[in-house]
C-alpha cells in the first residue's frame, strides 16, 4: 500500500513540474512515506531525517515533508524533534501534498493535515485517477480497499488509516484497463482485508469473488494477485475464482499470527486454528500446487512456551511455501501494547527457532520442485546477475532463468534445474 502511495506522491509532484532526482541529498523537495506497522521503520525514519536537517542547514529552500502512517500517529513527535519539516500529512491526504510543497516553496512555514475518515461503512468516491500519468509498466498495484475494521489488539493501522473503505467497482475496473492499455499485464488488488470488499458499497455489494472475475476479464490482463485476505472473510466462492479463472493465479498470502486459539484470542483475530485450517485444506484440495504464504508474530504478549511450540507446530502442520516472521513489537495507543510483555531475549529467541523451521521447510520444498516446469512471467534481467532473466511462477516463486534474448513480458515456459531459499533456477523448457 506505501509503495503505491508512494508513486502516487511522486505523480503528484511531476504535476508541479517537478521530475525526479539522481538522489535525496540533490532534491529540492523529499517526501518521506512511512510506515508503522512495527517499530523499526519508525526508527529509520527518524534517523533519515536526522541526515536531511544536515543537508538542510546547507540548502534552506529545500521542503521537506512527512507523510504515511508515522505522520498519522505521530505527528507532534515529528514536529517537536524535526523542526525543519516544512509538512506533516496523513494517509487520508496524499491529495493534498502538491499544494503543500507549493506553500512551503512560497515560505509557508509549517503546515498538518491528519484527520481520518471515522465513519463506518463509508465509501471511497474521490480517489483520483491514478492510471493518469502513469507510465507504462508491466506489474501495478491497484488499491480497492482503505482502513480496516478488525482492530486486532497489536496493529495500529485503524489508527493510521482509519475504518474500511471501499473504492466503487467501476472506478477500479476503469484504472485496471487504462493501465492494461499502457501494457500493464499483471495487477495485484491492495487492501487491509482485501477479501471484505465491496461490503460498504452504495450500489450494492460486489463480492471479492466477482470483482475478480470482472478485473479478469479486462482484455490485455494476464494475471491477478491480491493480499492480504482476513481468514475470518475467506469464502468458498473466492476458492471457486482462483481455481476456475486461470487469469487469477494460485497464491493466496494468508496471516496466521499465532498457533495457539488462546494467543489468537488474545489478538482479537476473531477465527481458530481449525477454522484457519479448513482455508489451507480446502485451497489445497481445490488447487494442489497453490502457493501460500503467511505472517507469524512471535513474543506476543503473555504469550508461553506452551503457546509458541503450538505455533511451531502449525508451521510443520500447515508448511508454507514462506513466511514473513516477526518479533511484536509494541505500538503505543494499541490494546496490547499495555499488556505485560515478553522477555525481549525470549522473544529473540524463539523469532530464531522459527525462522529455522521455516527455512527448512522451504528449502525441503523447493528442493521437491527441481525438474518440474513452470509459468513465468518474464519481467527483465536479474539485477545481480544480469546474465540471468527473472519472473514469478503462478503461485508466486521467484525464478532465475537464461533467456538469451529480450523476452519482458512474455509468458514462458521453465523446468526448474536448482532449488534456492528464494525461488528457483531454471532453463526455458
């Protein structure tokens, strides 16, 4: 979702007349896009702008923003220890940074644009055109969802990005086949919990399942991905999609969080193990070869030995093909944050033991897909092996390949010769 904010910001300011920079230390004006799902990026940020009050005391006329969701939930701080900033905006209003920049060019000294839409149920009408400008790509990301309203008692995005929203069918059907006719051929559909879509819609609900069919469709789109789905939201009839629209491909990134119903619980995730079990199994029986991914948050608070070897044991249970694993991290104003905390050194440790499982799984699962072949969208030359072309697979694995020849977006065919962590070596088949 920051990475399509991101390049949304970045169309913004080539409407002012601005074009990019070699690098932040040259521009005249750097936009900073954060996040604050955990604690490092905020302290990243931090740090960053640190070094661009350096470059500032050296250059006066450079403007200097902050948006995201670190602006959202910490904008006082921001502005009490970074008084160089020249803006502070939130997720809510991206719209609005080209006219900041203007006013910090014309001397503005400092300006905040931070409140949310609170609003259950509302509806995202004004969402502008962001197929307009674009350039050409081959893969993009298309919001269809902002906020969420699941309020798990560690994540702080409510906070940040406030209640779920959904953007009108047509106007997302509408920028997927501009994009298609830049020559975009693979879309990935963005939301907090993407699979509840559609719920809030004035002109009736469209279910997930049906806006992928329709996004399917639009004429020059190749293939469709989507992330994240909530567990609890996970319907029969999205199954039924990925299996029967070959343009939808066969992964799906679903969280788990925990192992354990109680830790579960306690994060207000509001499904079971066994619920969450029954989504692997029926994916898998629909779909053999489905690609599933996961989130996993490890020292939890309260969380005990019992309650993380139960987690370790839904790992060798349900074997992901990858997982992004995390120690938790408190994030203030969030329910769990007032909780009594993990040992940071137990939690440390257990992170380790996971990751080791669940790199061996993947390495165990890999290493089974050696001279099997695959579908690849070719997308351009590896960029630390030029020699070597890369692409993803249906289910989403990364490939290295030969190709010998310019083949960016073409659809080709590979039979896998190595196993990696990462992916797969492959020839064209």
């Amino acid at each position: 979702m920051n990475v399509e904010d991101s390049e949304q910001i970045g169309l913004y300011l080539r409407d002012l007349g601005l074009k990019p920079a070699r690098s932040w230390a040259e521009a005249q004006v750097v936009v900073l896009n954060t996040c604050s799902v955990r604690a490092l990026p905020e302290q990243k940020a931090f740090s960053f702008l640190g070094e661009l009050r350096e470059r500032k005391k050296d250059r006066p006329d450079m403007v200097i923003g902050v948006a995201g969701c670190m602006a959202q939930a910490r904008a006082k701080e921001i502005r009490r220890r970074n008084p160089h900033v020249d803006f502070v905006v939130g997720t809510a209003h991206i719209a609005e940074v080209p006219g900041l920049v203007e006013e910090a060019l014309q001397g503005k000294r400092f300006s905040l644009r931070l409140d949310l839409p609170d609003r259950k149920g509302a509806v995202v009408t004004d969402v502008p055109q962001r197929h307009l400008g674009r350039e050409a790509k081959l893969k993009a990301f298309v919001p269809i969802q902002y906020g969420c309203d699941k309020f798990c008692t560690f994540c702080i995005v409510p906070t940040t990005r406030g209640r779920e929203r959904s953007r009108p069918t047509q106007d997302i059907l509408d920028e997927v086949a501009a994009l298609a006719a830049k020559g975009t051929k693979e879309v990935t559909l963005l939301g907090q919990t993407v699979n509840s879509y559609g719920k809030n819609l004035l002109d009736g609900r469209v279910p997930f399942a049906d806006l992928l069919r329709e996004v399917a469709g639009i004429e020059g789109i190749e293939r469709v991905r989507f992330t994240s789905p909530y567990p609890r939201d996970f319907r029969a009839d999205l199954i039924q999609t990925i299996r029967e629209v070959p343009e939808v491909m066969e992964h799906c990134h679903i969280p788990l969080q925990a192992g354990h119903d109680a830790l579960l619980a306690r994060m207000r995730r509001v499904y079971t193990l066994e619920s969450f079990a029954t989504i692997v199994e029926s994916l898998r029986t629909a779909m053999p070869e489905v690609g599933l991914t996961t989130d996993v948050i490890v020292g939890f608070p309260g969380e005990t030995d019992e309650e993380f070897e139960a987690t370790m044991e839904a790992m060798r249970r349900f074997r992901f093909d990858g997982a992004y694993m995390f120690r938790y991290s408190p994030r203030p104003g969030t329910p769990a944050a007032e909780l009594p905390q993990v040992d940071p050194q137990v939690a440390m440790d257990r992170l380790n033991r996971l990751i080791a499982l669940q790199n061996g799984i993947t390495d165990e699962i890999n290493a089974g897909l050696v001279g099997r072949e695959f579908e690849v969208l070719a997308e351009g030359p590896s960029p630390k092996d030029p020699a070597m072309w890369q692409g993803y697979t249906r289910c989403f694995r990364m490939v290295h390949f030969p190709a010998g020849r310019d083949l960016k977006g073409k659809t080709v065919h590979v039979r896998a010769t190595r196993a990696r962590r990462w992916g797969l070596v492959a020839e064209l088949a």
